[in-house]
C-alpha cells in the first residue's frame, strides 16, 4: 500500500507506543522507518505496515542506552469505499483486540512461552485511524510458509498441534470464566452481519459456477452450485451455530495458512509455528477451525492421503493439554470427532468454494473493494484446485450438500 499514513505515523505517535509498551517514560525515538508488509490480495480487512525503530533511554545518571525495535501497525481502512464500511459493521478490530489483550493472553499464560500461541498486543488506538500495533514475529524467526502447492506433512501437523494447544487453553479459560463464551460469539457466519458480507459468499460462489461448468469432469454440477450460492451464506450461519450439549472451543474463525507463521531450522524444516488475525474468534465448535485448515491450506497428497494423521495430532495434543490443564470437560474421542466434522461437511464445503481458491491463486489483482462493489472474482488457473474440486464436488453430491 501507499504509506500515506506517514502525517500520523512519526516520531511522536512511535515514542508513545513504546513508552507505553515498555513502561518507559525516558525513551527519546530518534528515528523510525516504514515499510508495507502486505500486497494488494494478501490481507482484505487491514493494511500492514512494519516500524523499525531507533530509540534511547536512560540508564543510570547521564548513561543513554541505544536500541532498535521493530513492530508491526495493523490498520482499519482509511480510504472511504465498500471495504472501508465492511470492516467497520464487522467490528474485526474491536474483536480482535478483546481477543489478543485478554481471552488470548490468559490462553498464551496457561500454556507458557514455549507454546506461544500469538504474538503480544503493544497497544491499541480506537479512531483516527482504528489500528493495532502488535509484536513483529520476523526478528524471532517466524515467517509465511509457501502457499503456491499447500502445506506438506511437517507443516500440517505442527500447525494442528497448535491448534489443538490453542483450544484445550480455550476450554480451561471458558471453565473458569464462562463470560468468555459470550465475548466471542459473531465469528464469520452470523445473520448480525452486514449483507455485503453475505454477498462476498455468494459471488464467489456463483463464480465456481461459472468456472465449473467449463470443465468437462464435473460441470453437470455447475447448474446445482448456481442455484445453492444464494444461499450459501445462511448455510454457513447453519452449519456454525453453537449446541451448548456439544464439545465447543473458542475457534481463531479463519485458520488457514496464511494465518499461520512458521520458524525454520537451519535445514529449513519447520520446528514451531504461532498464529495471526484473531478477528473471527468464535466460541463454537472446533469442527470451524478443523474444516477450515483442512478445506484450505494442506497439499493434495497431504489432504487426500494423510487426513487420519491430522486428525491423530490434533486430538492427540488437546487430549494431552486438556489433562494437563485440569479441565474438567472431556475431549471428543476420534470416533465422536469424526461426527462432529461429518455433521458440519456443509461448512467445510463453502470453505472449498471461497476460501480454498483465495489461497491457491497467484498473489494479484483482487481486493476487497473490488468483490463487494464489482462483483470481480478471479478463480486461480491452478491444477491443485481443479484436481482437489473435481474431487470434491462429487462427494458433496453424495452426501446430499449441494442439494437444497
């Protein structure tokens, strides 16, 4: 993006933020630098920019100490349009700071530092513009794994794992606060929504449609899929509402790879990974988050022949955490895990239709105002996805989800 937010975002705003963050009313900011993190397409409902930091503080007597930080500002749209006025009906930034400055940061407590699940919130500003300023997790190794063909094996079940962590110490938080279920209750399917929320759903659906009705193997589904996208939203709404009687957790509500980050080893294998964008946490079943990752971001081979392994890691670890947290409530057995993700299918096929396609196409040309007003939607010329859809669709069929 355009750092046009340079009027605001100097020396004067920079020193509060770090006197605030760090407790230090001696730092003197002598220099900051700035630099936009993400492209047009990466990221639809904030703009990203990193803050590197020059600074001093005092010591003892007249003894300054020098040093650099760097942060990252993530900031609510300032130009007025379509995004500008989703986000702001959506409430991602309120959310997302209730999330990371008090339910996210007793769950990063009770896990301890080894399992961090998200980086530290350094301080919010609620107007002119609405922004976050968040721990930068570059300096400490962390960083987007490729996106181009999925997630391989190691990266699937460390980020699993992780997700497990994060809704075991979701469950021992609700156990001891049960406030915090009402918190987090919108998420990203909810008839509180504005409707250009809903039609985000619908274009893109319809424009699966479209494309599918070109390929030979399963276009007889194209007209099926057409006549579902209107109503693919409430379906969502559907498949995401909570059953007190259930296993529920707080769900990260869009866990896909982007919002992961992984650190490497020097032989570039991936040895921990912590999570970003806690805009859609809700308080509901962990079949959301499952169907999510599992509909969007691992390989074909990883998906098509090595489910059961995920599947083991995932209740492996909140089995493990969940004793190892004292809580009181029991974990689904793998029997009663496979309903519940059954029972939800319909949520992991929007995923398929909508957000699948996000992560497979090239990183271009599409944004958010762009879908909402003009309805552009560009289906990524991917062999992955047309491989996994002429898959899917199918078994979609069969299991009666694209019938209405």
């Amino acid at each position: 993006m355009a750092l046009e937010t340079s009027t605001w975002l100097n020396l004067c705003f920079v020193q509060k933020v770090l006197r605030n963050s760090e407790g230090n009313n001696s730092i003197q900011v002598t220099d900051i630098s700035l630099e936009s993190v993400t492209n047009k397409g990466d990221n639809y409902t904030s703009d990203i920019i990193r803050i590197i930091a020059e600074f001093s503080y005092d010591l003892q007597g007249d003894i300054k100490n020098t040093e650099k930080k760097s942060m990252i500002v993530k900031i609510s749209p300032t130009l007025e349009g379509d995004r500008k006025k989703l986000v702001t009906q959506l409430g991602c930034f309120h959310s997302e700071a209730l999330m990371m400055s008090d339910t996210l940061n007793k769950m990063n407590k009770l896990l301890g530092p080894k399992h961090r699940l998200s980086g530290t919130i350094l301080y919010v500003q609620n107007e002119n513009p609405t922004l976050l300023v968040l721990e930068d997790l570059a300096p400490l190794g962390f960083r987007m794994a490729d996106r181009s063909s999925g997630l391989d094996l190691a990266h699937s079940v460390l980020a699993l794992r992780g997700l497990a962590r994060f809704h075991a110490a979701s469950v021992a938080i609700c156990e001891k606060e049960p406030k915090k279920k009402e918190m987090h209750l919108k998420g990203t399917f909810n008839d509180q929504h504005p409707p250009e929320m809903k039609d985000i759903f619908i274009k893109s659906t319809k424009a699966l449609a479209d494309e599918i009705a070109n390929w030979p193997e399963v276009k007889k589904y194209s007209e099926k899929i057409g006549k579902l996208s209107d109503h693919v939203y409430q379906i969502g709404v559907n498949a995401s509402k909570l059953f007190e009687d259930e296993f529920n957790v707080i769900n990260h509500g869009d866990f896909q790879m982007n919002n992961i980050l992984f650190k490497y080893n020097n032989d570039g294998k991936p040895i921990d990974n912590i999570f970003v964008d806690f805009q859609m946490c809700v308080y509901a079943s962990p079949a959301l988050d499952l169907h999510s990752f599992l509909n969007s971001s691992p390989s074909l081979d990883v998906i098509e022949n090595k489910r059961h392994i995920l599947l083991n890691e995932y209740l492996d670890t909140l089995s493990a955490i969940m004793k190892q947290l004292n809580c009181k409530t029991l974990p689904p057995s793998m029997e009663e895990l496979k309903a519940i993700l059954q029972r939800r299918a319909s949520f992991g096929m929007i995923i398929s239709f909508t957000v699948l396609p996000y992560m497979l196409r090239c990183q271009t040309e599409t944004d958010l105002n762009d879908i909402i007003s003009t309805g552009s939607f560009m289906y990524p010329k991917s062999d992955s996805f047309k491989q996994l859809m002429i898959k899917r669709l199918p078994l979609y069929d069969e299991w009666g989800l694209l019938d209405l």
